[in-house]
C-alpha cells in the first residue's frame, strides 16, 4: 500500500481546532490497533503533540483514512477538512523528515520535536502497527535529523524568549545549578520559561501566582514550589533569578522592594527578567548595582539575532533532505520489485525440483550419469531461456528497447556475449 501523511498544525489550524484532534496519551496505542484492525490501513503512527496531529500510515483509501482521524475523535471530516493535509508517498517523507528536523516547528530547529517522534515511533511498535515502510521511514527521519543538526547552524543560537531568559541567567552565575530560581505568574510565556530553566537544574525553583491551583499544576511538571503573590516581598532575597511575567496593569516588583533584597543578600547579584507589557519591575531597578535586568525588548534582540543565523541554515537543511528523500524514494521503488523478485525464485526454484526429479529417475533405471548430467543442464538452460527468448521474438514494435532490456537483466554487455539462438523448450 502507498505511503500517506495526514495531519494539521500550528500552520494550517487554530489552537481551538488542534486541541479538539489532539489524542491523549494513554489513548494511542488502543487508537492505532482500532485502525489497522478496521482494514484501513496496514501500518500506522500517530505524531500527537499541542502544536500538531499527524497520522502516518499505508493505506490505498487515503479517503477512508482521513474520515477516520476525524471519527476517532468525534468531529464529521469536513469539521477539519479546510485544515487537513493530506501527502502521498514522497511529500509525506519529506515532511516527515522536515518534522524530525525542526524545520516545521513553530520554534524553527528547536529540538523537542524530534522526541516527540520517537515517542510516537515506540508507541506505534507498542500497538503492533509499525511495519517495515514506516520503521524505516522514522530510521530515515532520525538520521536526516542528525545530520541537519551537525551539519548546518540550524540548531544554534537562541530563537526563543525562554531559551534567551536562561542563556542572559547562565552568563551571569557559574554554575546554573547552584541558582535559586522564582517565577512570577503561571501564563503560557512562564510555563516555557519554567521547562527550559528546570533542563538547567537548578538547586530549587519557586512559582508565585495569584491564583495557587494554576501555579500548581505548572510546579508539578517542573518540580517547583508554590508561594503566594502576597508573599513576593518576604521571599525575594532568597532567589538569584527572578522571572516575572503576569498580566498586572501596575509593577508587582518595586526599586525598594529589590534595595531590600540585596541589603538581605549581601549584595550577591540578581537577575531579573521582565516579560510582562506592561512591565511587572519597575524600569528604576536597573540602576540598582548587583541587579541585571532584562525586558522584553533585550530578550527579543537575541532571538531576532538567533533567527537570522537559523534562516540561514534552512536552504542548506532542505538540500540534505531533497537528497535522502530522492534515497528513500530509491528504497521504496525497491520494495515494489519484491514480490516479483520472490515469483521469480519460486518459479526458478519450481523448475530446478521438476528437472532434478526427472534425473533422478534416468539415475535409477540405469542410464549413464554423463548422459543424465547432459540431459539436466540442458533442460534446466531451455527452461531458463524460453522466457527471454520468447520476449525477443514478440516484441513486434519496439525491438531495441526489448534486446535493451534483455542484454541488462543478462548483462551480456559485460561479458561480451551475443544473445543466444532461439531453442525449443
């Protein structure tokens, strides 16, 4: 069966479409069996993640298979039909290998999704659904993946505000490690910020929010602690970063409160990183010594400046990858000679037993071995050359491209022989 990529993405929909197509979890594996089971499909992954759902899989009623990925999670296909992809065979390995690469993020070359794919590469072999198309095309993606990331600036420099927020932090203290970090607020921009310092690991990280059961759920995933807002003032001098970002109309962090914090910290330096607009710190702070703060604007420089560099890397990443997929078109176009490879050997191997069986008897009554040894390779050479000889002899149009054909399968160029007469078989 050809190979299909259907899905939807931060490009194509909404976050309100997403969220209604996105599978849970725990819901892959019995989602991907249901499918092969139906008779839809042969081999299957899903690539389910909050910026994009993708089913990859073999089908040949490519029709059948999208009003499945729409069934499954209870929409009728045209709820999703304006924001469906639909991509044959050679589109689908290109996109996939432009997933894997970072190339089709929403942070361009970030490397998160490249996990993400392997979680749905294993989740597809723990649901029995990944066949040998799809495991090879995951093996293709993995590597393209690495050998755009090695071999282009793709993956280097800063592209995001939390990324940035962690690298202005990491030139400040040695050791990130060693860092006490407070978060101010529990919004989507925190909770980017909050994954990418908890990779850094910190000796302890803290969520101050005003609403505790938010702060919560994001302290859970990144083994925080919570604090409540009132308690900003008290806490401060005990943090080395400070990231604030929340959707106050007033400052949350005065100059005095931060004089007071260093007073308590024997003036050991902060940073302080303000994402808010308006701002959460009172702009006064920077003056203050042993305080390093960074707005909104500082850390958007260092993205432009990053993006510019990945822009750059991207004609070099599409070049590798227009090369594996021609490589994996190469590997797919071979997999079609499969069953008439196994039919040759079948009837080759078929042939071989009804002439050795023949000998055997001529070995049994009697005759002279010579003459059955002659008499078996003669036989098994008719056999082997009626086929070819008799394609020659009826091709009544296109004469050359036949004795084309034949001088390559036999390679009668190389061995500098002529074509052999016409026999009997």
């Amino acid at each position: 069966m050809p190979l299909f990529a259907f899905g939807l993405n931060h490009h194509s929909a909404p976050v309100a479409i997403r969220e209604r197509v996105a599978f849970p979890p725990g819901s892959l594996v019995e989602a991907l069996q249901g499918l092969v089971s139906e008779g839809v499909a042969s081999e299957a992954a899903l690539l389910s993640t909050c910026n994009r759902t993708e089913l990859y899989c073999n089908t040949g009623t490519p029709e059948a298979a999208a009003d499945w990925l729409a069934r499954t999670r209870s929409l009728d296909l045209p709820d999703i039909s304006p924001y469906l992809y639909t991509l044959p065979e050679q589109d689908a390995v290109a996109h996939a290998f432009r997933v894997a690469s970072g190339l089709d993020s929403m942070v361009l070359g970030e490397p998160q999704i490249l996990g993400q794919l392997k979680d749905a590469a294993r989740m597809a072999e723990s649901a029995g659904t990944l066949g040998p198309q799809l495991h090879k095309l995951f093996q293709h993606s993995f590597a393209v993946a690495k050998e755009v990331r090695t071999s282009t600036a793709i993956g280097a420099n800063i592209v995001s505000m939390a990324a940035a927020a962690v690298h202005l932090a990491a030139r400040i203290f040695e050791r990130m490690s060693d860092t006490k970090v407070l978060f101010v607020g529990a919004g989507e921009m925190i909770e980017l910020c909050a994954a990418h310092f908890a990779g850094s690991q910190p000796a302890r990280i803290s969520i101050a929010n005003r609403t505790l059961a938010r702060a919560e759920t994001l302290a859970a995933r990144v083994r925080a602690d919570v604090l409540p807002l009132e308690a900003l003032a008290d806490v401060l001098h005990a943090y080395d970063v400070v990231v604030s970002c929340t959707g106050s109309p007033l400052p949350l962090i005065g100059r005095g409160m931060v004089e007071r914090a260093l007073k308590a910290r024997r003036r050991k330096p902060m940073v302080m990183v303000d994402l808010a607009v308006p701002r959460d710190i009172e702009p006064e702070v920077s003056q203050l010594s042993d305080v390093f703060l960074y707005t909104v604007d500082d850390l958007a420089q260092i993205v432009s400046s990053g993006m510019e560099s990945r822009q750059a890397a991207v004609q070099e990443a599409e070049a590798i990858i227009r090369t594996r997929v021609d490589g994996f078109r190469q590997w797919l176009d071979s997999r079609d000679a499969v069953p008439t490879i196994r039919l040759l050997r079948e009837q080759a191997e078929t042939r071989r037993q009804a002439e050795l069986t023949r000998a055997r008897r001529m070995l049994a009554r009697g005759d002279d071995p010579a003459e059955v040894l002659e008499a078996l390779s003669q036989a098994l050479t008719n056999k082997m050359l009626h086929g070819p000889v008799s394609f020659l002899n009826q091709a009544d149009v296109d004469v050359a491209s036949a004795v084309g054909a034949v001088r390559r399968v036999f390679q009668l160029e190389e061995t500098g022989g002529d074509l052999p007469p016409a026999q009997d078989s």
